[in-house]
C-alpha cells in the first residue's frame, strides 16, 4: 500500500550523520542517566530476544523433541533426549519435500510475471511514454485504492473462465502467477526509479543507434539491479506468507502450497513431526530475511507493502 | 493491442476514430506497445476487469450455471438482514480496537528506545522484525500450541510458575478474541517499529538542541518534540492498520474457522462462508455486495492516506 521514495531525500539523514538524539551528549556524560539507558536497552534487547526469536526458537527445540516431552513439559529442554527423525520423518513421509517444491515454483513463476510486467510496463510508462501515458498510469495507480479483499470473488470467477480467451485456469500454477503480476505497488515503485535514470544516457545511446529493446536490455535494466533485487526479494517473500489464493485456487493438493497443506496435514500428524515441518516450512523466508536485511530494515517504505 | 480498441478513455475518441488509432500507431510504434502488451493484459485480465466486476455482481444473481440475472439491491438488503453480518461488523470493530489499544503503543515505544541505542540497533531492528517475514500459517499454527488451553500449554505453564491460570485461550467466547489480537500484533509490530525508526532519524536535530536550552527534561524532549514531529507518520500507520485489521481472515479461520459461538466470525470470514462455504452453491451476489460495502467504507481512509502522502511527497 505505501509508495515509498526510492531514492534518499536530500533531508534525510543516514543512521551515520544522526550525531544525536532525544538523550543529549550531556545527558550522556551524566552517570544516572548512563545508568538508566543502560537498564533500558538491556531490557529492550532481553524483551526483543523473548518475544521476537523465543517462539521461533521453542519451535526449533521442539521439531528435535520427542513428541510426548512438548505435550508434558513444553518448555523443558530435552528431559528425555533427541528425535533428529522427526525432521527426517516430516521430509520424506509428510511430503513436505513436495509441497516445499510447489512453493518454490509458485514463488518462481509469481516473480517472473511479477517481474516482467512491472519493467516491461515500467519501462513503457516511464521512458517510451505513449500518448495516454498519463491514464494509463493513473488506472494502474487507481489499483492501490482497492482493498485486495474486493477482488477475491470477481477474480476467483475470472480464474475459473477468463474472459475473451475462455481458459479454466483453477488447479494450475497460471492461476496463482497470473494475477501476482496485477501488482501496481511494482509498477509504481519501479516506474519511479526509471523517472529518476539520467536521460542523457537515454540520449547518448538512441544517437548511437540504440532501439527501444536495446535501450531496455542493455541500459535500462543493468541500471535497475538495486530496485529489481528489492522488489524480487519482496516478491517471493509474498508469495510465500500467501495463503488465501492458493487455497482457492489450487484444489489439487499435489498442486498445494506449504501455506495450504500444512493446516489439512496437522489433524493426522504427529505433533513433533508436525513442529518438525512448520520449521521446515520457515527457514527460506527467514534465510532470505538474514541475507538481504538492508532491504527491509533500511527502506521505511518497502517493509509496510508486506503487511497487506 | 487492447489500449487501442477501449478508446473510450481518451477523450474526443469520434468518428474519427479509425484514422487518429493510426497516428498514434505510427508515433508510438510497435515496439512501444509491445512493451505495454504485459501490463495492459495481466492488469486487464486480474485487475481492472475483476474491479469493475465486482460492482457488476453486487446487483446481479450470479452462478456458475445460468446467465446471471439483475436484482438491484436485494443483495444488498440480503446482507444487512443476515444476522451474522451484524456480529461480523461488531467483531472486526472489536478486532480492530483491541488491536489498536495493543498494538500501536508497543511500536512507538520500541521505536525510541531503540532509536537512542548507541550498540546493538541493528540487532534489535532484526529481532523485532523477525516475526514479519514468518509466514502467517506457520506463526498461526505454532500459536494454537501457545495458546493451548491444557494446564500443560506453553502459555498456561508460564502462568502456572507465577501461580496463575490455566486460561482457556481460545476456547471460549470471550478470549478467543484478545488471543487473536496478541498473536496479530506480534506478527505484525516489527514493520511499524522499521518505519518509525525512520520517521525518528528525520526529526530535525535542532529541534532538541532548542528544548534543552529551554531546559526540557528527557521526558518533555519525547512528549513535545519527538512525538509531535511523528504526527504525521503515526496517522498514516494508523490508518494502515485499520485497513489491514478491518481484513482480517487468516487468524479467525486458521485459529477457531469463526468460533467459538461466531465470536471471531469478522468480515472477510463471512464473505468467504458466502461464496465459498455454501452447500448450496456460492451466492457469490451476497459476497460482492458485502466486499462493496466493506471497501466504500475503506476507501474512505485509503483516500486519506494518499491525500497524506502526497501532500508530503509535494512539500518535503
């Protein structure tokens, strides 16, 4: 839902250049004050630590405990040993390797279109500018108005018979991809990062005999590494947290999502293989996460497009 | 090909109309249309199309088999005559209240506590956004174990080391709620504490040099320069989060499917029981004419924010 800036305004200030805060230098020197901040940070940082990575952790203890030590005594470590099987078990005999597989084709095929659409429409929008460029843009934009909740009726109708080309897309991978491209939070957010490309460069390279495909492939798009990486990391970190769509969508259940399978799989799962697979199903988002930090905690932007 | 055959949107689209689509043909040229060939199709077919079809179905009788059939409001009148749509308006309200009472301090606080660390920001960013990018299932699933309601459940055994408890959780009406709301905010805070962490770096430095040399305490610093200077950021999260809340379905439906005894039955959830949950064939009618009415309601503060927003982006 947010538009961010992409680009830094020159009023911002880096976490570097803020020289100071709310506590004063010499409210620093004051050992009180010193003291308490102390105590207060600890206390953040412990609290932090609780409640941002306990649950995670407990649920990583538990996929290695037998299932009988987290029904009696779930926050005991160990009392009764490991079980490294049930990992073993939730992989192979919970099939989740499958449904792991399924998630990471839809999150391929979402980014792709995801991806084309908005660099390709971006590219249009932005540098080709057709006549009605303007109009065009404004009903992408008009988009972000719209709760996504309206659409889930009329579109699941449209993915049943598509209009014009009267295609059944339910129970393919098209009915899941298709639509992530109607993503006009991408398109915005790209198209302002090409508004800001110098167009000399653009003018250099049309002078050298460049066509509009050559313009896009060769200078536009190495140009936009940092924006693309951005928006693909968002892309397939979305398409995982999904769960609605794919519900409706995908009946098959060997077609189904981890998002979708794991909540039919729990009623006839051993508990600690069931714990054992929502680890599992975790760790590629919050991989992805450690690795590409900056973009999330950096941009003030970009992080809120996740929540909705 | 399609921008040109719904010229309807450009004006002084005429008579004329077949001589002027080439002129424009030959000017912008085939490769620039190609290029537009991906969004106008993928935003035509998923977006636009099911936009407008949404107000289409809201009068109409649709289903999959026959033509559908124009009703006008009935579907409307249907709706406001469902007595659970009055019990899922109250419960999203209620959803949305708690989460507000809970949910917007905490980021606030975190946000300047953190905002003056000198060592471990970074850290305490990551922790606090850890829970984010957790996909909703497998929080919501790893929660139904916290929120277990026998005296051995993770929850009820911290409880029981301070004497307290076994609370029941979920289970009934009037917890099942508050449970909701705790593991929602928990899933969702970290993205709020990132962004006010940003709007803090933006606050004007002056600013405080200026209320110390009016003698402003730590305390006074934070109620009439650092919070003031956030309004606006606070207002625009503020209503994010009654757009997000007032959509909730994930939670309900995976927790307690609306129960118990239709205590977490919200909005979304009805619509979904509308179009997707009837043994009778979906009324997919009643379910476009409530996401109508749920998204006029809503477009009232989306309107607000861009408004907001823009206003910011033209005057900074």
């Amino acid at each position: 839902m947010r538009l961010p800036s992409i680009r830094r305004g020159p009023r911002r200030r880096t976490q570097d250049q803020a020289d100071r805060g709310i506590v004063s230098a010499a409210d620093w020197r004051r050992g009180r004050i010193r003291w308490a901040m102390r105590i207060i940070h600890g206390a953040t940082l412990l609290f932090l630590l609780l409640v941002g990575l306990g649950p995670l952790l407990w649920m990583v203890k538990s996929s290695i405990t037998p299932t009988q030590d987290t029904l009696r005594l779930p926050m005991a470590l160990w009392p009764h040993g490991f079980d490294i099987g049930q990992l073993a078990t939730a992989w192979s005999r919970t099939h989740i390797d499958r449904y792991l597989l399924n998630t990471i084709w839809i999150a391929a095929g979402s980014w792709l279109v995801q991806i084309v659409v908005a660099t390709t429409g971006g590219y249009a929008l932005s540098v080709l500018k057709p006549r009605f460029h303007r109009v065009l843009s404004g009903l992408v934009l008009a988009t972000l108005f719209v709760p996504t909740l309206v659409l889930l009726v009329p579109l699941y109708l449209t993915v049943v018979n598509v209009p014009l080309l009267h295609l059944r897309l339910v129970d393919t991978f098209w009915a899941v991809w298709l639509p992530a491209g109607a993503s006009a939070f991408n398109v915005v957010v790209i198209k302002r990062f090409f508004d800001n490309l110098p167009r000399e460069i653009f003018d250099a390279a049309r002078v050298d005999g460049a066509g509009p495909f050559q313009l896009f492939w060769r200078i536009v798009l190495p140009m936009s590494r940092p924006i693309l990486g951005v928006v693909s990391v968002f892309a397939v970190i979305a398409t995982w947290k999904d769960y609605l769509w794919p519900l409706l969508v995908l009946r098959n259940p060997n077609l189904q999502p981890l998002s979708v399978r794991l909540p039919t799989l729990q009623p006839t799962t051993d508990l600690g293989v069931f714990i054992a697979a929502l680890t599992i199903s975790s760790l590629i988002p919050i991989a992805l996460f450690l690795i590409f930090q900056r973009f999330f905690l950096r941009g003030p932007g970009l992080s809120g497009a996740l929540k909705g | 090909m399609s921008s040109y055959a719904d010229g309807d949107v450009i004006p002084k689209a005429s008579s004329r109309r077949v001589p002027r689509v080439r002129a424009r043909l030959s000017r912008d040229g085939l490769s620039t249309v190609a290029f537009l060939v991906p969004l106008l199709v993928i935003f035509g077919l998923f977006s636009w199309f099911p936009i407008i079809r949404a107000f289409v179905m809201s009068v109409q009788d649709t289903n999959l088999v026959s033509e559908p059939t124009w009703v006008g409001l009935e579907n409307f009148s249907r709706v406001l005559a469902d007595p659970l749509f009055a019990i899922a308006v109250r419960n999203t309200a209620y959803f949305s209240f708690l989460a507000l009472i809970i949910g917007f301090p905490i980021p606030i606080v975190l946000a300047v506590i953190m905002s003056e660390a000198r060592r471990g920001k970074a850290l305490m960013s990551a922790l606090a956004y850890l829970p984010v990018v957790v996909p909703p299932v497998v929080s919501v699933l790893l929660w139904r174990f916290f929120f277990s309601a026998s005296p051995t459940g993770v929850f009820n055994t911290f409880l029981g080391w301070v004497g307290l408890g076994p609370l029941p959780w979920l289970q009934t009406a009037a917890s099942a709620m508050p449970s909701i709301v705790i593991e929602a905010t928990w899933a969702g805070a970290g993205a709020t504490v990132i962004i006010y962490l940003a709007a803090l770096l933006s606050v004007p430095p002056e600013l405080y040099d200026a209320a110390e040399v009016d003698g402003a305490s730590i305390r006074q610093k934070i109620w009439h320069v650092t919070l003031p200077q956030l309004r606006g950021v606070l207002f625009v999260t503020l209503i994010l989060q009654l757009i997000a809340t007032a959509q909730l379905f994930t939670e309900p439906f995976l927790f307690t499917g609306g129960g118990p005894a239709n205590s977490t039955m919200s909005i979304l959830l009805l619509i979904y029981h509308y179009a997707f949950q009837n043994s009778l064939g979906g009324d997919y009618g009643m379910a476009a004419a409530l996401s109508v009415m749920l998204a006029a309601f809503l477009g009232v503060f989306t309107a607000g924010y861009f408004w907001l927003t823009r206003s910011w982006s033209t005057s900074s």
